[in-house]
C-alpha cells in the first residue's frame, strides 16, 4: 500500500531560496496579490547554504525592491578600486581590467545575508517561506506533467528505513514548480534529464569556487578593492583564478575557483586555493588574520550554448539551476534575480510554461549571456588562446558569426598512463586551514550520523577496481571536504563516504570520470551553516 501523506495545495511553489527563487516569489505577488505561493528552502534558515563571491550588479535588485538599500544585508560594500593581475611564482604583473569586470557602480555583499533580507520581504508579502524542507522529487499527473513535489522524509535510519522519530515528506500539489535550486540540483537535474531539455545545448560546463572570509590585523583592510587574478598556481591548461574582496572592519572575502574540465586526475582544488594565500602577494596581506567562515560549491560556467530549456510542462528553470551565471563578469546573481521575475511575468501573463526558454533568451538576461557565449569556451585550448579569444570577443561584442562549444566536466579527465607528470613548485603551507577538515570546521557543517548517506554511488566495486587502477581515485582529491577515501579492511580496500562532512558543493555529481555518484538531498536542516558568505 502507498504510504499515506499529508498534502498542501497552493498556485505556485518554488524550490530553493537563493536569490532567483525569491526574486520569482516577490515578484509575483506583486502582480498577483491572490496567489498561494510557497518557499522551500534545503537549508535550516535562508541563507545558510548560500555562497558566492559576492560582487553584485545593483540594477535587477533596484527594480525588483527600490527600497533595498534602506535596509540592505549585514555584508554591503560599495566597489572602489579594480585590480586585474597576472601571477608567477613570486611575482605579480597588473594586466589592463577587462570591460566585463569592472565594478564601479556594483556591491560587494553576502548572498547568504541578501537571501535573508529577500526573505524577509517575501515574508512580508505573506508567501510562506519554508526552510528545512528540501524537495526530494518531483510529482507528475497521468499526462506527465509536473504537478509539485515531494519535501525529503525526516527521521530515517542509516539503512533508511524509518526510525522513531520518522515522518514522511509532505508533497506539495500546484499548478506552477519553480526550481530555484541552483547549480546541479537533484530534482532539477532528475527533469533536465526526463524531460530532454539539454537534447540541443552543449554540454553543461562547471567551476568549483572556494571561499573563506577572514579577519586582517588592523589596519590592513581596503574597504571596496576587488582583486581578480590568473596564472600561478594554476598549469596552463587549467582553467581558472582567483578573488579578494575588501570589506568593512578589516575583513575580506578570498576565494579561489577551478575549472572542473582539468585534465590532470592527481590535481587537488582545494590545495590549489591555499598554495595562492601562499603567493607573496596574498600571504603578506594574510599573515596575522585569522579564518571567521569557509566554504565551497560549485558553480554553472556553460552560459548561453549550454542553456537547457527552460520550460517544461508544469515547470520551470531560473538562475542557476538553468545556468545563467555570467562567467566573464564573475556575476550570477543580477542574472538569477532577472531570470527569476522574467518567470513571474510570464507566469502572470500567459499562465503557462510555454514560450518561457525563448522570452528569457530575448530578455536582457539572455542577451547578456549570448554576448560573452565563446570566452569561457575560448580557454579549452590553454590560457593564452582563451585571453586572446577573450580580446577578440569583446573586441567585436561578441557578434562573430561562430559559438564555441563546451564539453562535459568529467570526460576530460585523463587517465593515469596518459597524464604526463606535472611538476607543481608548491610550498610549504603555513596559513591555516591546516587541511580540507579544518576547512569544514570553518563551515560549521552538520548531518545527523544516523540518517542515509546522501551521496549515492550506484556501483561501489568501480571505485576499487577500473576507478583506482584507470584515474587513482579523484574523488578523494577534487572534494574539498575529504568526503571521500579510500580505505583499506583486512587487506581490501573499500571506498568510506564522510558524507557527515558534505559542504553540498556538488563537485562529486560533476567531475566523477563514471558519472555513478548522485548529490541528492540530506535530512532537512543538514549542510554547511555559512555565516556572511
């Protein structure tokens, strides 16, 4: 027998309260004060399992909530100086800042604090925001159609089956799903995938981004210089950079991302990210200053040829769980907030799914992102030709008559006999975090040990046999939360999931070469608790 179930009813519910999510929500009741819209949100409060860089175009948010600056996030720093640099070993050389990165006008905030002021005025609307209830999989009618979802089940033992405290998930029936989950989210890609959205997009494309907030001696703080940088420690033919973001209050923002379609299957990310605090540059601003907060996720980097559809029957895509993050710029949340109230009103004025993909590809939106769609691409072939392609592009604004393609993450990952071997002049590090656990002590993540692990490998014995004899187990080097590892028990060796460390960056759903690991989502509550990320 089916297992009985409470269910809510409402017009609209939206999975995710990141800023595409709420931009959808606000908006909409805006138009239409009558509708019943809820909130789901995976994390224990709004804004705990957000993270991004943050530099934020202003704009979006201005025509969304005009009076956000009366009361804007705890973190919100308007941008002062701009520094783009090419680093070597010890060296650094300024390079000329790129038109797509300069800030002037912009914010350096916390997308976790934002998160919770638009909450907070979604709250205010009366929309029923709901954190610690994450969608665990979408619900269809006979026709096929999506008709809601179904919240994660609480109080399950190890082996999942239901312990004392067990209650099954509400599922939630409406006439409009929303999926704000942002990048690689479980329920959003369990749709991409039945419903053939990505049939005619390129291969989606993914960076991990790393991120720690720290506290400098006094005095060192430049409140609103923001520093990008290529080069060191990086191989040539890695994609990727860094970036410090000055606050208030002697306190910045760095952080680190890599392009997942490295080559290399011995490379560490995370040890990436602490050899550059270690450049001469970054460890003389560092030193002294102790870590406050850290974390990672990973981020949508395809842009406009890796676009799914965003429409479906019942349902629809924004922000990053469709993949509008504009790589050039290093900025997504002016693109989720637009995408997500170009749904709202669509949804109001047409009152259904269809034609949305081609208004947000016409919008502002979409327009930005065709713009800029050949410079993430432009660097598959190395560093130079991807800084030439990228002079090239804005150069001409992007109207060449060619899109570049993109590949998937995991398949450009070498195998172990044809990866030659790289020497990496990386130093002794003496800045904490000392390792990847003492990273995720910074970011105050928590799963309860007793309920399922909640990434699934659908075939352990791959990880023991082809896995470590074909690509040496990357798993247990490209997350940087030492989720993975392998172990040895009476002279057999097994793979260990610590998925109590899990920081939900995702990483593993992307790079694994044999794409048998699934994220889906823990016990509600559970993950990293970010505090101004």
């Amino acid at each position: 027998m089916a297992e009985e179930r409470d269910v809510m009813e409402y017009d609209v519910v939206v999975v995710g309260g990141g800023p595409s999510g709420l931009a959808f929500a606000i908006r909409l009741r805006q138009l239409n004060p009558d509708s019943s819209i809820c909130l789901l949100e995976k994390g224990a409060e709004i804004g705990t399992h957000s993270l991004s860089g943050a530099v934020m175009e202003p704009g979006p948010l201005d025509t969304l909530w005009p009076e956000w600056r009366d009361n804007p996030p705890e973190v919100c720093v308007p941008a002062g100086k701009d520094e783009f640099l090419f680093l070597t070993r010890e060296k650094r050389y300024r390079l000329p800042t790129p038109p797509q990165m300069k800030n002037h006008g912009n914010f350096i905030i916390s997308l976790g604090a934002l998160n919770r002021r638009l909450a907070e005025k979604a709250e205010s609307l009366e929309i029923d925001v709901f954190p610690g209830f994450p969608a665990a999989e979408a619900l269809f009618d006979e026709d096929g159609r999506v008709k809601g979802v179904r919240c994660g089940d609480m109080g399950l033992e190890a082996d999942g089956s239901p312990g004392p405290n067990y209650a099954p998930g509400v599922d939630i029936h409406t006439g409009l799903t929303v999926l704000a989950e942002g990048c690689r989210g479980n329920v959003s890609k369990t749709l991409i995938r039945k419903f053939e959205l990505d049939k005619q997009a390129s291969p989606q494309t993914y960076g991990l981004g790393m991120k720690e907030l720290w506290q400098l001696p006094e005095g060192r703080g430049e409140p609103g210089k923001i520093q990008h940088s290529q080069g060191w420690p990086l191989d040539r033919k890695t994609y990727g950079g860094s970036f410090v973001y000055h606050l208030e209050n002697d306190q910045v923002y760095i952080g680190f991302v890599v392009g997942l379609d490295y080559e290399d299957p011995h490379f560490s990310p995370f040890e990436a990210f602490q050899q550059f605090k270690h450049h001469p540059e970054m460890k003389k601003l560092l030193e002294g200053g102790e870590i406050i907060s850290a974390g990672a996720r990973s981020i949508v980097e395809g842009g406009w040829q890796s676009l799914p559809s965003m429409d479906m029957p019942g349902a629809l895509l924004i922000g990053d769980a469709a993949g509008t993050l504009n790589v050039p710029k290093i900025k997504g949340i002016h693109q989720a907030i637009r995408s997500g109230m170009e749904a709202a009103e669509h949804w109001h004025e047409k009152g259904e799914t269809v034609g949305f993909d081609a208004r947000f590809r016409a919008s502002a939106a979409g327009r930005e992102l065709k713009k800029v769609r050949n410079i993430r691409p432009g660097f598959n072939k190395g560093l130079w030709r991807g800084l030439f392609t990228a002079a090239v592009e804005t150069a001409t604004l992007g109207k060449l008559p060619r899109t570049l393609p993109n590949h998937a993450d995991h398949a450009a990952l070498k195998r172990l006999d044809e990866q030659e071997k790289l020497e990496r002049p990386w130093v002794q590090r003496e800045l904490p975090p000392r390792d990847r656990l003492a990273s995720v002590f910074h970011a105050a993540t928590a799963h309860d040990e007793s309920q399922p692990v909640h990434l699934k490998v659908r075939d352990p014995d791959i990880c023991v046999t082809r896995c470590a004899e074909e690509f040496g187990n990357p798993c247990t080097k490209f997350c940087p939360a030492n989720v993975y590892e392998m172990v040895e028990e009476d002279g057999q060796k097994r793979l260990q999931i610590n998925a109590a460390n899990c920081v939900h960056c995702k990483a593993c759903d992307i790079k694994d070469p044999y794409q048998i690991i699934d994220w889906v989502t823990p016990e509600g509550g559970s993950g990293p608790n970010y505090q101004n990320l």
